[in-house]
C-alpha cells in the first residue's frame, strides 16, 4: 500500500523504489491509482516530453542514449519511458530497451522504464499517460517517450509528447512510403539518423521536399531535420538545440499550452470513457443481461443499434 500522504515528499526526495512501484501500479490498473493520481497532481506540469518514433530500426534507443547523455551534461534530470511490443500469443515482451541503454543505469538522476504495450494500437501503452505524470511529479526535467516503431496508426505519441521526433535512416527502403505511414503529418523534428551510410542525403533531399509540401501550421513552425550518427554522438548538440528552439517558439506562440490543454482534454476523455465501457460489461458478462438482449435486438434486425445504444446507456444511468 502506498501512502498518498507522504509521496510527493519521498518521490521528491529521490525514492526510485517508490517511483517503480508506483509505475507499476499504473500499468497494472491498480485500484488505488485515483487516490495516488490525486496526490500527484498538485506535482505536474514541468516536465518537457520528448517523443521519439519511425521505423523499427533506424536507431530509436542510440538516439534517445546520446540524448539522455546531452541533457545530463547540462545538468537535467531525465526520464525514459520505452514502449516495447507485446507478443499475441503470451502477452509478454522483450523489454530490451533498458539493455541498450546501460551506459546510464547507474545514473541516480537517470530513471529508465520499459513498458508493454500490451495489445493497444497507437505505438504506446495505454498506461503512458499516467506514467508520464508519476515522472513529472517526481521532478524529472525531461521525459524521453521511445515507442514500438511508427505504423500507419501508431503516432499516437504526436498526442501525449511536448515534441515530436520522427527518426529514419537510409536504407530502411523509400523514403516517401515511410513518410506515408502518418509521420509528416506528427514530425515537429526530422531526425535521419546513421547519416554516415549511402543514402543519407537522398532520405534528407526526400524529406525537404515533402515538408515544402505541407501546409504550413497556425504558428508557422517549419519541421527542421538533423542528421546525426547516434553510435559516435555526432550531431546530438544540433539535435538538442532544435529541441530547445521549439520549446521556445511554442510557448511564444501559445501552442505549448494549447497543445497541453488537448492532451488533457484527451487524457480524461480516454478515462471517462474506459469507466464507461468498465459499466456497460459485454454480453454474457454478469450484470450484462440487458446488453445481451440488446444485442440479440440488433442481430434479428428488431432494433437499429443507435437506438440499442442509446436503451443501454439509459438503463446504466
């Protein structure tokens, strides 16, 4: 049992264990977590969230290891939470983030996580954004988000991150097709990362094309892009000075809190709704029987399933 009264002041204090623990809890949907959400609350707000997303292997891990290092030489605080996939079959998942970024294990200001995605689309877990409050309340400067790889549905990180960093390489095939896949439209940031291999200024001459035909946003922010070679650290100081360049033009602009009010909005949305399907149940659940007859409505064609919708939520007021 964790003592809402006294978290703030030991996760504060530097109590790891209690950060972990509480981190677990999120992710297993513990029946707690209102009360300690409520005792963090009052925490949140300060930390820079940094997504990182693109294709599975252009180097999402080298990347965010050399932007832990960068940002612990100035002095941050860093979290990191690394979404792996799940498998299917067991549920289970590799969670190898946390190997490739050793170099930074025993760093008492550095706090890393891997977590499941355990079945939810969007390239993150559904826990994500309560985790990334519990990092905030416990005075992390930045929180580094890597997620399973980008797909056409998995840019869900553009939601929950501050800033977004979409990563590719030369050699991961056509670079138009991997702009396809959701990424223009999420990018704040282009990374071509292994910008020393063949290639490299072909996928940077691709990307310069296709972010001169996007529409410009409301704040004219144009998607600048960095190369750099993650495995010597080349071009991470560039990299963490976009980073430090956006956070300014976007808090100058509004969109910094514009941006976080809809993450919000979308985060209670998403509770609200959980709850909701929590009470309705599903057929042959117990408790359900009125959504089993509805059901059963709908299927024989004696009701439309608007009005089936709208019988069950009347019946769970």
């Amino acid at each position: 049992m964790i003592d809402p009264g006294t978290i703030l002041e030991r996760l504060r204090s530097g109590d790891r264990r209690l950060l972990a623990r509480i981190l677990s809890a999120v992710e297993d949907g513990d029946p707690e977590l209102p009360r300690l959400a409520a005792a963090l609350a009052p925490a949140t707000g300060h930390a820079y969230v940094i997504g990182l997303t693109g294709p599975p292997g252009v180097g999402k891990s080298s990347v965010t290891t050399e932007l832990i290092g960068a940002l612990r030489d100035r002095g941050d605080r860093v979290g990191v939470l690394a979404v792996d996939p799940s498998s299917p079959f067991s549920g289970g998942a590799l969670l190898g983030d946390r190997v490739r970024m050793q170099r930074h294990a025993l760093d008492p200001d550095v706090f890393i996580r891997s977590m499941a995605s355990r079945g939810h689309l969007g390239g993150l877990s559904a826990a994500a954004p309560q985790a990334l409050r519990a990092y905030d309340a416990a005075g992390y400067d930045t929180v580094l988000v890597e997620t399973v790889g980008v797909g056409q549905s998995e840019v869900e990180v553009a939601e929950i991150a501050d800033v977004c960093l979409v990563l590719l390489a030369p050699g991961m095939g056509d670079g138009v097709q991997a702009a396809k896949a959701g990424v223009l439209e999420i990018g704040d940031i282009f990374v071509v990362n292994k910008a020393d291999r063949d290639g490299a200024q072909a996928v940077t001459r691709e990307l310069r094309s296709m972010i001169a035909l996007a529409e410009p946003g409301p704040d004219d922010w144009k998607p600048p892009i960095v190369r750099t070679v993650a495995t010597s650290g080349a071009g991470t100081a560039e990299l963490l000075g976009e980073l430090d360049r956006f956070r300014a033009e976007a808090e100058r602009t509004g969109r910094w809190s514009g941006h976080r009010l809809r993450r919000a909005a979308a985060e209670v949305s998403a509770l609200a709704l959980a709850t909701l399907r929590g009470r309705l149940g599903r057929p042959g659940d117990d408790g359900s029987d009125r959504l089993s007859e509805l059901a059963a409505s709908v299927r024989d064609g004696r009701l439309d399933p608007y009005a089936a919708a709208d019988k069950l939520l009347a019946a769970r007021k």
